[in-house]
C-alpha cells in the first residue's frame, strides 16, 4: 500500500460504512473528504428540514468516522461555497495520489466533482454504489432491446433475481402484485388509534445543526420546530423496527389514504434514511419479508411495501441514470405556468393542498399520494414548468436526492416525460381527493362542481387539461374513459369551464 495518501471523498448522500468507496481504505495513509457547502442548499431555495437532516446525519456519520481512528478532513458549512472548490482546497492542503469515490446521486454533482478532479491534475476512481440491488449497467441490460419500460416487468425480474416473496420460481401468493388490496380509504371514522412513529429527539449535535440552519438560512421555507429525523444508521435500524412492528401490517390497504392533520398514519419515515444511505434497502427488504412469515404483517401491505423499494425505488434510479442529463429539460405537455405562490406558503383556500403543504413545510415530509395527487396533481392540471415543479419538490422534502426525486416529480407526477416513467398523465377530479380523504369536508369548494363560485378548482382543471391536450391524449388508450366523459360535454359547458380555469390561474398566480 502507498504511504502517500488518497482522499476518499464521502457526499452527504452517501452515508453508507458499507460503501464502495472504503473497500480499500487504508487508515494509515487515506484520508475520508467531506465538506458542507452553502450552494447545495442554495441552488434550489432548499427548506430548512431539508438541510438540517442532510447536516445532522453527515456530521454523525463524522462523528462515527473518528470513532474508527481514521483521518478526516470535515469542512463545515462557511468554508467553501461548492464542492469544487472545497476538495481543490483539500487536494492543495493534502497532495493526495488520487480521489476515490462512489457515483454521486446527482448528475451535476458527479460533472462538478470529475471537472475539479480534472482541475487538479488527480486520477478519480469512480465505483458503483452498492447500496442499491441494481446496477447501472444491469438496468441497462433490462432496458436494452424494449419499445418501452415498465416497472411491473423490471420488478417481476428484481424478484425472481433476489428471490424475495419467491417459492420454488413462482411468486408467493400467486400474483406479483397486490395492488388492487391497497386503496383503502379511512372512510368517515379515519385512521383510528394507532402507535405513532418512533421519535429522535435531537442530541447535542443535531441541536447545534438546527441552531446553524436557523441563522445562517433564515430566510428559507420550512420550520425546525419539530425536527426528530433519524440522523445516525442506529436511529434508522430503530425507526425500521418500529415500523415493522406497529404499522407495517396496515400499510398495504391504507397506503394511498389521506386523513387531515395526519402527516405519518401507516407510513414508515424511512426513504429519507435510505437514501443517506444511513440503511441498506436489502435490511429494510428483508425485514419486511420477515414480517410475512411471521405472521406480523399480511402478504398485501408486505408485498406493496417490498414493491416501492425493490421496484419502484429500483426503477426510478435506472430510468435517471439512463435519461440525464437531458430528462430535466422534456416538457411533454408544454406546461410552462409558475408555480403558484402559496407552495412556498401553504396559504390557500383549499383544504387538501393547505393541509399538504402545511405539513411539508413543517416537517418536510409528504406521503406518496399527498405528492402524487394532491400537491403534484394541482400542478399539473394548473399546467406549471415542470421544471419548477422539480425544483420546488428538491427543495421542500427531506428524503430528496436528484436520482429519486426527478424521475418521480418530472414523470410519474407532471408526465413531462411524454410516458417514460407512466403509461398516462395521472390525472384526477377533486372526487378522487373526496374518496381518498377528509378533505372536502368543510372546504368552501365543491368536488362536484366545476364551474361556479362553489366549483373545486382540481375539477375545473381537471376538464380544463384534457381539454387542452384532447387531440393528444386520444393517442392513449388508457385516457379513453376519460375522454368518453369529456366528449358527454357541449360547447357551452366547455366553454364556461375554460373560461373558470382562466379565473383559477389569474387567482392563485396573484396569491401569496
């Protein structure tokens, strides 16, 4: 082994004592590079959550680092203002022989980091990120010689490759996918008693973050008021158990539910931890699948739950890596509104996106449906750049990373990927928002409506969109429902509802 040393180069998503990046770290001579750097959170308005879970778990994972005896250099936030530049610094201080790192989770930080390498004249070793079941080039391989991807098709390999949920070749159960057991509604008695998750109350270190993310990023969105993240690997295994046991068994049947002033109900807090990569997806998989055979947890909510990491999480990250860097640019729909005021606020007169946003920007954190058809429906029906959609949403969630959350805000949610990601535009009326939620109880809108003071405006652009984008959405066959609804309307009735959208839009682009 050299006696010169290399710099081993840690990213605030890579969190993992795992990692590839250590699988030769010798703790005589190399040296674990992190640093804190203002743009990563200034590139996008980043809220206050977000950079406090990022902050608070990097500097424990330091902490855990010095615990082993290895040599660290730990910038904190102030010394540099980018990445580039802090490991320049570091490399002048240092005279390293090369860089080692795992892939970055963001294509531009992978471009800044292989740029400042080039820069400084050093060899950078680039490994794939084991954390994840599937390689880079393995999705390729899925991908290579198909008209078009499917995540049921990919996910149906991930299970017969891992074997999870498998007996003797065939699914367990019979089926792949139990889809159809999990949309449940609360119904008018909501989600009932349950045990609420499992809290982490911050320690010294994660309080002296918070304090630094108050001063230092004052005038971003989002409180701290109620930060308790896991930030360490031992947190996270905690947060995992206590998901499995307390609320695993009703996850599958009440997954797409929304309940007011409920921001967990049967959720598992965990994707943020996962991917800091604080804990390995395989534990997470495993321990799910564990659930079944025991007898916790029914095969629905396990195998539902199994399908958003072993699948869909899978999946996503695959279509990313395929797609960048142009997939931030597609704009299927020519969607090119702002994004309304108040998703900086959460001020507005609707009930479902006041509750969403409120939470967001409380804790951070939505749930799938929430971001899905709630949050992202409205701004796909209001017909906004899904590029700001994309920035809003990298901004406000604590579990964002790029390779995650573009694909899933881009295409699953705004279709400006034209079908890569979805097969449809998921697109709804406030009925769908009524059936799944409380929300409509005591808004001054009705889901009913769609023109008049009373109409609610998700139905109003609901009509409105697939007015819009008629001649394109027949191409569909999955829209052909919707549109033998709308055919039903006559030119008048078309005509008031676009010139109630036209009102809708001039309203909110003005709220604050």
């Amino acid at each position: 082994m050299s006696s010169s040393p290399r710099l081993i180069l840690v990213l605030g998503d890579q969190l993992d004592l795992k990692s590839a990046a250590f699988e030769d770290f010798d703790p005589k001579t190399d040296i674990v590079w992190m640093a804190e750097v203002s743009d990563e959170s200034t590139k996008v308005w980043t809220s206050k959550p977000r950079i406090a879970v990022f902050i608070a778990a990097m500097r424990h994972f330091r902490d855990a680092l010095k615990a082993r005896g290895w040599k660290l250099d730990y910038q904190e936030m102030g010394v540099h203002s980018s990445l580039a530049a802090a490991l320049k610094s570091s490399c002048k201080k240092w005279k390293p022989t090369s860089l080692v790192m795992v892939h970055a989770g963001e294509w531009s930080v992978q471009q800044e980091i292989e740029a400042a390498a080039v820069e400084v004249n050093l060899p950078l070793d680039v490994r794939e990120d084991l954390h994840f079941f599937c390689t880079r080039g393995d999705f390729a391989n899925h991908v290579d010689g198909r008209k078009q991807l499917r995540m049921e098709f990919f996910y149906r390999e991930m299970r017969q490759k891992t074997g999870v949920l498998m007996a003797e070749g065939k699914p367990i159960g019979g089926q792949w996918n139990f889809d159809h057991d999990n949309r449940g509604s609360f119904g008018k008695n909501g989600p009932g008693l349950r045990v609420l998750p499992r809290r982490f109350l911050p320690d010294f270190v994660t309080r002296e973050v918070i304090e630094m993310v108050k001063d230092r990023f004052k005038e971003h969105p989002g409180s701290l008021d109620d930060f308790d993240w896991p930030v360490t690997a031992d947190e996270a295994r905690e947060a995992l158990h206590d998901f499995i046991q307390h609320r695993l068994s009703d996850f599958g049947q009440y997954q797409d539910a929304m309940w007011t002033n409920e921001p967990w109900l049967y959720h598992s807090r965990l994707s943020a931890a996962m991917n800091l990569k604080l804990l390995d997806p395989r534990e997470v998989v495993v321990a799910a699948e564990k659930a079944y055979h025991a007898g916790i947890a029914p095969l629905a909510s396990v195998e539902g739950f199994i399908r958003q990491i072993l699948g869909w999480r899978e999946y996503v990250r695959g279509v990313y890596w395929l797609h960048m860097p142009d997939y931030v640019e597609r704009n299927a729909m020519q969607a090119h509104e702002p994004l309304p005021p108040f998703y900086w606020s959460g001020e507005t007169d609707m009930n479902c996106l006041r509750d969403a946003l409120a939470q967001t920007l409380r804790y951070g954190y939505a749930h799938h449906i929430q971001r899905l058809m709630v949050t992202g429906l409205f701004a796909l029906l209001y017909g906004v750049d899904p590029r700001k959609v994309h920035e809003w949403y990298l901004a406000v969630y604590v579990d964002a990373v790029e390779w995650v959350e573009l694909p899933n805000t881009l295409g699953m949610s705004q279709y400006a990927d034209g079908g890569v990601m979805a097969s449809k535009p998921y697109v709804a009326s406030g009925k769908y928002i009524q059936r799944m939620s409380n929300s409509c109880a005591g808004c001054r809108f009705d889901p009913a409506q769609s023109t008049g003071p009373k109409a609610c405006p998700f139905t109003t652009l609901y009509w409105d969109y697939l007015l819009q984008h008629e001649p394109a959405l027949k191409k569909n066959q999955r829209m052909s429902m919707q549109l033998k609804n709308l055919a039903r309307l006559d030119d008048s009735q078309r005509k008031a509802i676009q010139n109630q959208a036209k009102t809708v839009r001039e309203t909110y682009s003005q709220s604050a």
